[in-house]
C-alpha cells in the first residue's frame, strides 16, 4: 500500500464520521464563500474601474442637482476629454420594482463609455428618437423587454407637465459590457435628456452627475482640484472624485454592514475550527495504538506526523473545495435571480482566500493531533491496551 | 420505567465532564448558530423600533401622489397651503392649522470612522409648528435656530455616528456657511436628521416648495375627512398617510433584506452544526457503549438509554443556545449603527437584542440539538449487549 493509499484508507476506517466532518466543512465554506463575496463588495468596490474618468456631484449631495450650463466650463478644463452628464429618473417598472434609469446625452455618454457596447446604429437610433430608451443586457432578460417595444416606465420624482407621472419610451437598442465585469453591469436603462428635459414639469436643465473622459496623460487628482476650485464659494459647489472612489462612496452608504459580515465569518470560523480540530483529535486518540505499530514498523516521527497531517488536509481541501464551489453556483443563481441588480460574485479572488483558509485551518486542526503522534512512545501506547 | 429514565440520564448528565472535548463542540457549534441569528435579527429589530417610533397615528404626512418618499416628493406654495386649509386638521394653540411644511433636502457628512467619503443625511427645513408636531422631541443641548439665520440643529444619532456637527461647528453647504446651536432627541428617526428654519434652507438650496406637509389630525374621523377632501380637490395630487404607516412601510425593504441574510446564513450554519453534533453525538455513544450495554444488561430497557442520549443532546443544545444569546446580547445589544434608509439618507439606530428574539434563538438551538441527537439515540438503544461487552 502507498502512503497515499494509506492516508485515503485511514479516512474510510469511520465512514460517518469523515463524512459528517466533511459535511460540517462543505456546510462552513459555503458560507465562507457566500460572506467572503459580500464582504469584498463593501471593501473593495469596483476593482475594474480605473481612474481614466472623473464623476462630478454637487457638493452639499449628488441629489442637488448641477445646471447644465456647467458643461462648456468643464470641457475647458485642461485635462478633460469628453464631457457626458446623467440625471436620476427614478424609474418605476409595474408596481414597485426600481429600475435604475438615467437621462443622459446619447452621444456623449457613448464616448465616455466605450465599454457599453451596442451597434452604432442603436446608439444613432437613441440618439435620434426622442422618446427613445436603451436598456442593459440584464435589465432586458430580466423582464423580457426586445428592441421595438414600448416601454412604460413610472417616476417616482418626475410628473409630466400634464401632471401624469406615467411615461413611457421606445426601447431603441441592448447593449451589453465589452468584458465580463462590464457584462455584470448591465442593469440600468438610458433615457434622451433633451426629451425628459422638455416634457418634465419641475427643474430644467439640471443633471446630478457630470462624467468627465480624461485626456490621456491628465492627472486625475489635480483635474479634479481645479474643477472644484473654479466652482468654490458659488451655489453649485462641486465635488470630483474619481469613478471608483465615487463608487466606493456609493457602497460605503449601506453603512456598517461589512462589520457584520466580519463578525459574521469570524463566529463561522471559530465554530468550525473546534468543530474539525476536535474530530481529527479524537481520531487520533482512537488509533494510538496502530500508530504505535506503524513506528514499530521503523516509520520515523516525521512520516507519522505526515500521515496525520495530511489526512486533516484532504478533509479540509475536499470539503473546502466542494463548499466553495456549492457557494459559486449560488452566488450565480443570486446575481441571475435579481437580474444582476445585487451581484455575489464567487470569483478567482474569493476562490484564493478560500484556498488559503483551507490550508491554515489544516494545519491549525492537524497540528495539534499530528505532534501529540510523532511524540508518542512505542512502549508506552502499546502496553496501555 | 419512569425511574429507570430518570436513573440513566442522571448517570448520563454525571458523565458528560469526562467527554467534555466532543461536548463542547455541540455548545459552541451552538452557540455560534445562535448569536449570529440573535445578532442579525437585532439589527432588523433595532431598525424597525427606531422607525415606528417615529411614527403617530393621529397624525398625517402629505407627499405629491406616487412620491413614496419625502426625497421625491414635491409641491409647491400653492398647494402646500391648500392643504394646510383642508378640513380635519386640528387647529393648533394660536387658532391656526397644526401643520408644517417641510423641505427635505440631502447633505453630507463624514462618518466617525472614515476620513473622505461623506454619507447622505437628511437636512430638514421645518416650520415652528413641527416642534408641537413631535413632542417627543426635545432640545438637550445649546438652543434652537433663530428663525432667519443660517442655523442647524442637530439630531442625537448624528452626533453619535458622524463628524463635524458637534455645536459650535460650522457645516458649508452650498457656499455658505452653517453654525450647529444645538442637540436635539427624540428617540426615534428625527434624531438622524438636521433641522433648520424652512425659509432659509429653501433660499440656500434654490427651492420654492416643499416636500411634504405634516397635520395633526382632528379626532377619530379627522383622516378620512383630511383624505377626502385632498382628493377631491381637482388641483391637487397628493398621498395622505397617516405617518405611522408611513414610516413601517419604510421598513419593509430593510425587514426583508435581513430577513433573507438571516435565514440563509442560519440555514448554512445549522446544517453545519446539527453534523457535528451527529459525530459528537456518535461518538458519545461510542464511548459509552460499555456502560450502555451493562445497563442493559442488568434489565434496563432501550427506551430509557434512548431518552438519556436525547436529554444529553437536547440539554447541551439548551447551553450553547444560552451562551450564544449572552454572547449576542453582550456584543451587539444597543449597539449603534446606520444605514441607508428610504429616503437615501443615513438612519441612525441600535441593535436590540428582545427577549423574543432570545427565545426564537434557543428553539433553533434545541430543534438543532433534537436533530443532532435523534440518530445516535436509536443507535444507543441497539447496541448489541453482548458485542459491546465483549469489546470492553
């Protein structure tokens, strides 16, 4: 027999409680993945975004609205590409569902995102037809909508100068994200500016979001300054930041939660290391004696502290890896069953910290139970039975 | 019979010290399920306490029709007084409506533990009525803004979670500065918000109208009264609610999120926990299975061993679920923290660990413990007598 035979062999001596004990590892590192995916949201954010674009709010909130009068000032900046500007629409779809819908400039938005991809003559058709809408990949599986159709959206803000609050638009073209963090936003519509501009009853020729394209070689930092200075001690103060710490921010508003989530993964944590700890350590209290024969046999301390220690890995890598890969079709499912609104990637990155997790929490049940084996006495543990 | 149950788990519950390993994976295991449910659900439970609490029901809170929130509602002067007249009102000490119009209007601030991104909070211009309107809430420290000038109040909950608007402070928005007077409490929402004199915070923030319109409500009949009059009244499109509802329907969202948090994460972690305590469980039983088979040996029956493996089971359950509770309620209980609420604009409230959540905590811990217990209890109460002894 292998040793690695051997190490396999040892795991069937108790079926139950291999299986058991892998069922209890599945069960923590499904969660594991789960959490761990949630958590990196709250921390990291948007890791694809880059720094190549600025968003400009007002100030006090990017609820305050900023004149659109604004644009000619910031394309003069040097440093500034492009200019593109998103309004809010508060879209309601039937009853109670949000849709995230912006009013946006057509061509502008288009140049400032080339990762939204749609044929060119969509984009002409948005920006030709007043009443037209675009909508993401997602948001369009989601709820069916194909190019051509009338969409009747609600405003939870805005009422039509008629008073109605009931709009509807044509869905002009889908577009999709060019790779495949792209791909996972797709969940908003785009409204024409000019149009909700002249049909809206309430506040004109506002926009809560200007998007600036970076020149190449511009620094965002000082871009940014001077932006804010230029609009300093004025009732549209503004505040530039760069899309991702805009997006940062963005998250960071659902507040504490990340918190939870730690504390979350840590009360996981703690229960299953006791859980797997104490089963390996009473394994090996139970085989004393055939460890006992095996140095008897002349294997040294150390291959015997292999065994044991490398039994407690293939528990945990196979549970570990059943676990994350049970948390990875599920993560899919939520991002899949909500349309791509809330995304719980379990992604390469969530796989790595697993694996590392893995590997501690091996060494830190096996060692234990492994050590108490190489320090065993021949003559000792055999004349005990 | 009755005896002999009692005899055995008596001789059982003695033993456990000694198989105190496998015992304690059972209570922490437990344990563990057990805070991270209590934890979770006093979050939603906090959540839910601080908001209805705001909330009266004799009195009305007025938005533009399909606004669900202050933050999207709008209305003009115009209308605003047309509602303020509408029959159902109650007239407040001075022979007026009692009601305010309010501008609701989003500002930021730095939370305590953060250096740059700011969170939205509320900023509330209020008219004089709006004190008679809450009386719950109270100035408790400096004074309130003179009418007039660019002067904030500031709620409790803000002061504890954010920077910058302690009294004394200025706050700059929209290029002018703001003086913080005073500190107010009321105990429930409001204490997220600031509160400023409605005229100057509509000059400053480029508004006419307001956002909603609170009125108290003349007796019994004052809110059907209120509700269809605005109704019929041709030049406006309102939603009356009376403002209890309005704000539990502002906890819906946030009920059902954790809701869902919690149930999965529970899920998850109590089918971790009833295996491990099936192997505990097994493995107790293994250990006793000599002294199993000398009971049964000497004319005790399997229903009695079967009884004691549960009680062990079901009793080490009950402790894991206790400490799990203790280790919630110590950790979290009138823990403060915030979050996004409907309005867009940070709520301010406090874990609340109840003594129902308390007792939903220990019912899974022991239908976790009856699970983990069953199948090692029908394997105790066959071990074959004569084998087992052998195997001593």
């Amino acid at each position: 027999m292998t040793r690695t035979g051997f190490v396999i062999a040892n795991m069937f001596r108790k079926k139950t409680r291999t299986v058991l004990t892998m069922l209890s590892i599945i069960m923590a590192f499904l969660l594991f993945g789960l959490l761990q995916s949630l958590s990196h949201i709250f921390n990291a954010g948007a890791d694809f975004l880059g720094a190549t674009r600025l968003v400009t709010q007002a100030r006090v909130s990017f609820t305050q609205a900023l004149p659109l009068s604004m644009v000619p000032k910031l394309e003069a900046v040097p440093g500034v590409a492009r200019v593109a500007h998103s309004q809010w629409f508060g879209g309601v779809w039937q009853t109670n569902t949000q849709v995230f819908t912006f009013a946006v400039d057509p061509q502008r938005y288009h140049d400032v995102y080339p990762e939204l991809v749609m044929p060119e003559e969509h984009w002409k058709a948005f920006a030709d037809t007043r009443t037209a809408m675009i909508a993401g990949k997602q948001l369009a599986d989601q709820y069916g909508w194909k190019v051509g159709q009338r969409i009747p959206l609600s405003s939870n803000i805005y009422p039509q100068k008629n008073g109605s609050k009931s709009w509807a638009f044509d869905l002009v073209g889908i577009y999709d994200g060019k790779d495949e963090n792209w791909k996972k936003q797709t969940n908003a519509a785009f409204i024409n500016h000019d149009y909700f501009d002249e049909a809206n009853q309430v506040g004109k020729g506002r926009t809560n979001f200007y998007i600036l394209k970076l020149a190449a070689g511009s620094n965002a930092e000082a871009v940014g300054k001077t932006i804010d200075a230029m609009f300093e001690n004025s009732p549209d103060e503004t505040k530039t930041q760069t899309e991702k710490e805009f997006n940062l921010s963005f998250i960071k508003q659902i507040g504490d939660i990340g918190l939870i989530v730690r504390w979350i993964l840590f009360a996981v944590f703690f229960t299953l290391l006791l859980v797997v700890g104490n089963t390996m350590a009473q394994s090996v209290r139970e085989r004393v004696p055939e460890l006992a024969v095996l140095k008897t046999l002349g294997f040294s301390d150390r291959s015997v502290l292999g065994f044991v220690l490398a039994e407690a890995l293939v528990l945990c890598l196979v549970g570990g890896t059943v676990g994350l890969a049970l948390a990875t079709v599920l993560g899919g499912m939520v991002g899949k069953a909500t349309g791509g609104r809330f995304q719980l990637p379990v992604d390469a990155f969530v796989w790595s910290v697993g694996f590392a997790a893995i590997l501690l929490m091996s060494i830190a049940v096996g060692l234990l139970p492994a050590l108490r084996a190489r320090r065993l006495n021949i003559v000792d543990a055999l004349s005990a039975h | 019979m009755f005896s002999q149950v009692s005899a055995i788990i008596v001789i059982n519950i003695k033993s456990i010290p000694e198989r105190w390993a496998s015992s304690l994976v059972i209570v922490v295991g437990l344990a563990g399920v057990v805070a991270v449910f209590t934890a979770l659900l006093a979050m939603a439970t906090g959540f839910e306490m601080t908001l209805k609490a705001s909330g009266r029901t004799d009195v009305a809170i007025i938005m533009r029709g399909g606004s669900d929130a202050e933050l999207n509602s709008g209305m003009d002067r115009d209308s605003t007084d047309l509602i303020k007249h509408a029959p159902g009102i109650r007239m407040g000490s001075d022979g007026k409506p009692l009601a305010s119009a309010e501008m609701m209007v989003i500002a930021e601030l730095i939370r305590k533990d953060e250096v740059k991104d700011g969170a939205n909070i509320t900023l509330r211009g209020v008219e004089p009525a709006a004190f008679a309107l809450r009386p719950q809430l109270k100035i408790v420290a400096g004074r309130n803004f003179t009418p007039g000038l660019r002067e904030l109040i500031v709620g409790r909950g803000v002061l504890r979670q954010f920077q910058g608007a302690e009294p004394g402070k200025t706050l700059r928005m929209r290029g002018s500065d703001w003086t913080v007077v005073g500190v107010f409490d009321s105990g429930d929402a409001y204490d997220s918000e600031l509160w400023a004199d409605v005229n100057v915070a509509r000059t400053t923030f480029g508004r006419t109208g307001s956002s909603s319109v609170l009125a108290a409500l003349d007796g019994a009949e004052g809110f059907d009264r209120l509700k269809r009059s605005l109704a019929a009244d041709p030049r406006l499109t309102v939603d009356v609610m009376r403002q209890q509802d309005y704000f539990s329907g502002q906890t819906k969202q946030f009920r059902r999120t954790i809701g869902v948090l919690a149930s999965v994460v529970t899920a998850i972690m109590a089918l971790g926990a009833i295996f491990a305590a099936l192997n505990s469980m097994y493995a107790a039983v293994a250990a006793r299975s000599t002294e199993i088979a000398t009971l049964r040996a000497i004319g005790f029956g399997g229903l009695p061993v079967l009884a004691s493996v549960m009680v062990e089971s079901l009793l080490l359950a009950l402790i894991g679920g206790l400490l799990g509770a203790a280790i919630a309620y110590v950790l979290f209980n009138n823990l403060s923290v915030s979050t996004l609420g409907q309005n867009f604009t940070q709520v301010v409230f406090s874990f609340k660990v109840t003594p129902g959540l308390v007792v939903r905590g220990i019912v899974i811990s022991l239908i976790i413990g009856m699970a983990g217990g069953f199948l090692p209890a029908i394997r105790a109460a066959r071990v074959p007598v004569v084998d087992a002894l052998r195997a001593g």
